[in-house]
C-alpha cells in the first residue's frame, strides 16, 4: 500500500510540473493553452520512468493542435511540438 501512494505522489509531481512547463511554453510561444493529461507512463526500455503528457493548444478559435512534453523525476526531458500556425 505504501508503495502505491508514492507512486501516485511522484505521478502527481510530475503532472504539476508538466501543466507548469505547458503553460510556460504556450505563454513564451503566444499560444493558447487547452489543456495537459497524461498519455503514456514509460515503464522499461530505454526510456523507463518517463511519463509522456499530451498537451492541447491552440493558435485560433478554430485550429488546435497536441504536443507530446516528457518528464522524468520531475524534470522536463523534451517537448515535441507539431508545426502549427502563427498566431496572427
């Protein structure tokens, strides 16, 4: 049981610092952020404990676009953003 709420503690740490790097970058970026939720928890292989949020953006009312922002232990590993349309 101890090992299931740490678990989810550290789940949850990395969640805050993805929504806060998501809304950084939409801000540095002049985007529109959405919305941030968990994709993929990557648990072996060569990218195990990485966590793969997708991030919901947009540049006009009608257009929106998803990216990929990767966290390990807290730390951001790589945004992966589609080409996507300047906002005007």
């Amino acid at each position: 049981l101890i090992c299931i709420v740490i678990g989810f503690w550290r789940i949850r740490a990395n969640a805050e610092v993805a929504r806060t790097v998501a809304q950084q970058y939409c801000k540095k970026h002049e985007l529109i952020f959405v919305s941030i939720h968990r994709h993929k928890i990557h648990l072996l292989g060569q990218h195990s404990g990485e966590i793969d949020y997708l991030m919901s953006f947009t540049t006009a009312p009608d257009v929106a676009y998803e990216g990929v922002i990767t966290i390990k232990k807290q730390r951001l590993i790589r945004i992966d953003i589609p080409v996507f349309r300047e906002p005007d």
